[in-house]
C-alpha cells in the first residue's frame, strides 16, 4: 500500500457477504499485534466475520460509542458555557478564544501528520511507534516554547494586551499533548472507540468541573486556563491507561523517514485548512476586539455541536468501511445516502430550532448582556446545519482515494468564505453571520454536485434523500415560531416561551416522522437499540 492517499487501493473482498454485514467492513490488522508485543485487543464488537468484514451490529456499537462520548463531551461543554457565561465576562471569552485559535494552530504543526501515519499504515512496530512519540514529545515542547515567547507578539496581533499571560499558560497544553499522540492514534487504530470516548469525556468534565469552581471562587478568566490544563493532563493520563501501550529507548530516523511523505502531506492540508477555516476569528479579534470575538467565539461553539456530535463521529467510524468498498459506487451511494441523512435527521431540527428560540433563549439561559448572540443565532445556526452536511463529502474524497480533489475543494470554499467574511465585517458581527449563512447555501449543493461524481450519483438524488428533513424541519419550525410569537405577546418569560416552542417543535417534529418514516429513523432505532 502507498503512503499516499491518492493511489491507495482497497483489499478486495473474498467473497460476496451476507445481508446481515455491512458491505464495507474492516479486516483484521496483523500489525496490532506487534504493537506492545501482546496480541491484538479490540473492542468486541470488532470481531471480523469470514469474509473478513465487520457486522452491522459492530458499526452500530462503534457508532453508539463515539456519539455517546461526542454527546456527553460536547454536552457538558455547552453546559459548562452558558454557566461560564454567566459568571464570566465576553472579554473573557475573547481572551481565551486568541489562546485556544494559536493552540489549535500550533497542535496541527505540531502533530505533523505522524498520528494519521501510524492508522493510515499496514504495519507498525515498537520501534516505529517509540520514534515518533520522541518526535512528538520534542515537537511538543518546541511548540510549547514558541507559543510562549511569543505570547506578546500574539496578544498584540489580536490588539489584546490582557492576553499575554494567558497565552503563556496556555502553552503547557502543548508540551503535555506530545506525551500522548501515539496514544491516540493507538486506540483509534485498533479501532477502541470505548476508549476514545473515554479520553474525551474524561477530559471535557474535568475541565468543566474545575472552570467552574475557579469561576466561582473569583478566578476570572484563569478560570478557563486551569480548567482546560486539567482536563488535558487527566485525558491524557486516561489515554495512557486506555491504550496500554508504553515507549521504550527505540529511535532511529529511518523509521521517521519511511512515514515522512504520508505525514507531511497530511499536515500540509491541514495546516492550509486551519488558515483558510480560522480566518473569520482572527479577523474578529483584529478588527472588532475580544468583546466581540467573545460573543461570536460562543455563536460558534454553540453552531459547532452538531458538527462535532453528529457528521464527524458518523463519518469517522464509516470512512475505513467506505475505503474498503471504494470500488463498488453502488455500496458507497447507498451506505452515503443513509449516513447523509442520518446527519440531516438530527441537526437540522437542532439547528433551525435554536435560530427560532435565539431570542428566549439567550435572555433566559445566558442572560442580558449576551443580547448581541440572538441575531448571530438567526443565521449562523442554520448555517451550522449545513456546516455539518457538507462536511460528509471529505469522507467520500478520502475513500476514493481523491486527496487532490479534497485539497482543490478546501481551497477553493476556503478562500470563498475568506472573500465573504471579509464583506460581511464590514456590517459588524451579523453581516458576518449573513455571509456565512449565503456562503453555505452556496457551498452546500456545490460541494455535493462535486463529490456526488466520484461515485456515479446525480445530485437530484441526493435532493430526494434529503427533501423529507428540510419539510419536517420547515414545519416544526413554523410551529415553533408561531409558539413564541403567541407567548410573547401574552408577556409570558422567556423561560415559559422557551419550553413551550421546544415541546411544539419536538411534537411536529416527532409526529412527522412517526407519519413520513424516513430512512434515518430506522437507523436511529438501530443504533439506539442494538447490543455488542
């Protein structure tokens, strides 16, 4: 197998299999074994059948795992900011957010592709997995002192001098991320998603658990910094546990050499990604202030979850079963017209419903002086759902082998939303969020036009699959809408505005899809309910 995604080919299938497995399964890896010098361990529910292929009852349980621990991560992270938010200030948040925008930069520099490299390849060895964790650990290092020389010259680029120590503390992140990347990429490898939900729910309630009682204790924004520095330690300690793998005195250049291509492709593409996807906060920060970046740093992480619990938990588990069958479009566009729709099914309604319940919900959840999210939520929140469909077609990019395409596509939507954003500053935070709304209805039939190609799918199809989760969400929206409007005019709180239109829209939303049945409740059911 090459290193490169383009020429990577599938192992082609023994045999025909049965109904009851997925027909785009993982074989078994022979290298785990020579990974710790103990035989391979997997989560039960990966146990290969004949064929070779992993069941449908395995992808459901691997699934359940991680969208269990997407779930509970991403909410307690929500919980955690609007307790935060209404204990902390928007400058605070805007002080974090330049902290958490150069750590995320420097992680991407700093994995330098090697925990791609090490699931991506055949075989691994002690040797190969020691050289690159000394890699990581001098990388992290590395990276943890630039950030913290550097920490004046960053606060003064975001014109935050207030975040010049913050940046500093921040930088601890880094040095104790490259202690664990092997570790990860280990449990992700052998196909352990128990423990990857682990590591990431073990590590998002620390950091929530100990934000908040700083908080409360008077901490202010340090707060969030030794918040987010215990929950790395504690996740990274649970993923050394978890992967049960340990360094030994083993490194040699030529094992680095042999992943080198592979690797810094891959960092390369995320790199550009990064710079192209992040451009909208250093724009905030630069131009508008922390105050600003604040509220619109809370939009985002409010739009983000669907995307995070949702479309890349889904495609994360389905993209080696969608590599294994690369060559069989008819596999791909059923397996992808399901999995497109599961996504829909679940963040549309989401999404949509918090753009219509913006205004009671910020008034009730977080409070009056983050008034300035309501006409974000209007439209980044839609967006959001968008966000989260169109980034299901990467998987079908990096299954067919098409890394240049994926990379052409990155750039060119890139560089559109930079174009867009840079417009819609100039009316502020909502002429941002306006452009970001307009630059998905765009992006979103565009994207799918173009991937739909590589496996033979015309994209009035993919309409199809989609077309019964728009009208359920139009209609539980309406219904929601007029919910509050209604209320609100009686003078009802916000509190009684905000659960009333939250129980109509379930009940519109739920009695349609007991009426239209769609596809994705049946998967729904499936993952809910089956064992393994």
């Amino acid at each position: 197998m090459s290193d490169s995604p383009r020429h990577r080919t599938a192992e082609p299938a023994s045999s025909a299999p049965s109904p009851a497995t997925v027909q785009t399964g993982l074989s078994p890896d022979p290298a785990d074994a020579v990974d710790s010098g103990e035989p391979p361990t997997r989560d039960s529910a990966f146990t290969p059948d004949a064929s070779g292929l992993v069941s449908a009852r395995g992808l459901a349980s691997a699934t359940r795992w991680m969208v269990v621990g997407r779930l509970v991560t991403q909410g307690s992270r929500f919980l955690v900011s609007v307790i935060l938010a209404r204990l902390l200030s928007p400058e605070a948040f805007g002080v974090v957010a330049v902290a958490m925008t150069t750590i995320v930069a420097l992680e991407i520099v700093k994995d330098l592709g090697t925990g791609a490299a090490l699931i991506q390849r055949q075989q691994v060895d002690q040797r190969l997995l020691s050289s690159v964790f000394y890699l990581n650990v001098v990388a992290g290092f590395v990276a943890a002192g630039l950030m913290a020389v550097g920490a004046p010259l960053i606060a003064d680029f975001f014109a935050t001098p207030d975040a010049t120590t913050v940046v500093q503390a921040f930088s601890l992140v880094l040095a104790v991320g490259g202690l664990t990347q092997v570790h990860h990429a280990l449990l992700r490898r052998r196909m352990r998603f128990g423990g990857v939900a682990a590591v990431e729910m073990v590590a998002a309630l620390t950091n929530g658990v100990v934000s908040i009682v700083l908080a409360l204790l008077g901490a202010g924004v340090w707060s969030m910094v030794w918040g987010n520095l215990a929950g790395t330690v504690t996740g990274s300690a649970v993923a050394w546990v978890a992967s049960g793998w340990r360094p030994s005195r083993q490194l040699r250049r030529a094992d680095l050499r042999a992943i080198a291509g592979f690797s810094l492709n891959t960092a390369a593409y995320n790199v550009t990604t990064f710079a192209l996807e992040n451009t909208d906060k250093i724009l905030v920060g630069r131009w508008l202030g922390t105050a600003p970046l604040g509220v619109y740093t809370l939009a985002q992480r409010t739009i983000s979850y669907p995307l995070e619990s949702i479309s890349k938990v889904l495609m994360q588990v389905l993209f080696p079963a969608f590599a294994r069958a690369q060559d069989d479009n008819a596999t791909l566009r059923k397996g992808y017209s399901r999995a497109v729709g599961a996504i829909a099914f679940v963040t549309l309604p989401v999404m949509v419903g918090a753009a219509v319940v913006a205004e009671p919900m910020v008034h009730a959840v977080l409070g009056e002086k983050w008034v300035g999210l309501i006409p974000l939520l209007w439209f980044m929140a839609p967006a959001g759902a968008l966000g989260a469909l169109v980034s299901a077609v990467n998987t079908i990019y990096s299954a067919k082998g098409r890394a240049d395409w994926m990379f052409r596509w990155g750039l060119a939507s890139g560089a559109v939303r930079l174009a867009a954003f840079a417009i819609g500053l100039q009316w502020d935070l909502q002429g941002l969020a306006i452009a970001y709304l307009v630059v998905m209805v765009v992006e979103t039939p565009v994207g799918y036009a173009i991937v739909l190609r590589l496996i033979e799918m015309p994209l009035r199809a993919m309409a199809r699959v989609l077309a019964p989760y728009f009208v359920m969400t139009a209609a539980m929206a309406a219904g929601a809408w007029l919910t509050v409007r209604l209320l609100e005019s009686t003078g009802a709180t916000p509190w009684a505005q905000l659960g009333a239109a939250v129980g109509v829209g379930a009940l519109v939303y739920g009695g349609l899809a007991l009426w239209i049945r769609p596809p994705a409740l049946r998967d729904v059911r499936t993952l809910a309910t089956s064992r393994g």
